[in-house]
C-alpha cells in the first residue's frame, strides 16, 4: 500500500483541486482510530496532527499541506491544535 503524502499548498495547486467544492471537517485536540474506505485528499487550512500508521510510521502536517490517505490505510490521529480542513474522497 503506497504511503501518505504531503505537500505544500499553492493557490495555483487548489484551483486545480477546486478545493472550494469540497467538504469542510473541524476537530478539537484529540486522540482516536480510523480506517479509509477510500482514498481521501485534504488541504489542511488550520491546525496540526500527526498520523501513526499501522506499521508505526509517524506523519506530521499541519496549516497550509495538501495530504493524501491512500484506501485501505488503518492509523490513529492525534490532533495537536484543533484541525479544520477541506477533504475530498475518490
């Protein structure tokens, strides 16, 4: 299963995305267990978490990354600032 992936945000990188038609997701400072059914791109506009892996990779991002979550990925979040982000599924 390929890895998460990060990367910067760029305002030519989110017209491609056409992130404003996404959906939006907050979160306050937590801990908890979730698996993707799909694979699911977000751009994350406030926050930080780090994702640990199944397999015990650890993956920081915060404000201002583009994350990828490929299908099939088991991993806990941590949410170290609260989070709100925009995210898209497929």
């Amino acid at each position: 299963m390929p890895g998460i992936k990060i990367e910067k945000a760029t305002p030519e990188k989110l017209r491609e995305l056409d992130v404003d038609r996404w959906g939006v997701w907050e979160c306050e400072v937590s801990r908890f267990d979730w698996e993707y059914d799909e694979k699911e791109t977000c751009w994350l506009f406030e926050g930080q978490a780090t994702v640990t892996t199944e397999g015990g990779e650890k993956v920081q991002f915060g404000e201002g990354d583009i994350v990828v979550f490929p299908k099939g990925l088991k991993c806990t979040w941590d949410v170290n600032k609260p989070v709100r982000k925009r995210f898209h599924f497929g």
